[in-house]
C-alpha cells in the first residue's frame, strides 16, 4: 500500500534513496504507539554508508526546519535512530537489521512506502 507521504516523511525517503538506502519502509504506528506516528526503516552496507545516510537525512530535514530530537548509536554505525517527533527514522547496517528484525516485530502495521526492496 502507497499513501502521499508528508513533507517530513519525503524528506526522510528521499535523502535515503540520495545515499542509495536500500530496503525503505514507511510504517504506520498511529493508533499503534504512543511512541511515534510513523517508522522508516532503511539499511546501508557498511557502517560508513550508515552515518552518510545519516547525514544526508539530518543535512535534509535540518534546512527544510525539521531538527531532531535525538540521535543515537551514529558513532557505531552499526543501528543509528533519528527521532524526528512524529517519525522515528532507523538506518541499519544490513546484518544488524535481520538480526533486530523491526519488520517482524511490527509485522501487522500498515505499509505506507516501500523502496528498493
């Protein structure tokens, strides 16, 4: 299923897709966490491809005036969570995310964008 996406969303999928992200959901939470609206979920191959991914989404959303809330694990490249209020983005290493398996895990919320799977 593919819905317009906001301009945060936008922003989030197409500076991943800039960086070559492979793997890109959007999940759809609402009603589902108090957490968040809404999860990206991307994956780079190597832990340098990570943190540009990283960069790229926070260089994006920064001049377009969405500043992160939070930033964790970019230093380990390995699983780097940008919170952005109501999108939490999660930019795995493509190992570290089978091992953690979010899709799994939230396997019964919508699919709101799928890229390069």
């Amino acid at each position: 299923m593919e819905k317009r996406l906001n301009t945060l969303q936008q922003l989030a999928v197409d500076s991943a897709e800039d960086k070559k992200a492979f793997g890109i959901l959007l999940l759809d939470l609402r009603n589902r966490s108090d957490l968040t609206d809404f999860f990206m979920i991307c994956s780079g191959n190597s832990e340098v491809h990570v943190q540009s991914i990283v960069d790229a989404i926070l260089d994006k959303c920064c001049r377009n005036q969405h500043k992160p809330l939070a930033v964790e694990g970019y230093s380990g490249g390995s699983w780097v969570v940008v919170d952005l209020g109501d999108l939490i983005v999660h930019v795995f290493h493509k190992e570290a995310r089978l091992h953690y398996d979010l899709e799994r895990l939230w396997g019964d919320v919508p699919v709101i964008k799928a890229v390069g799977q």
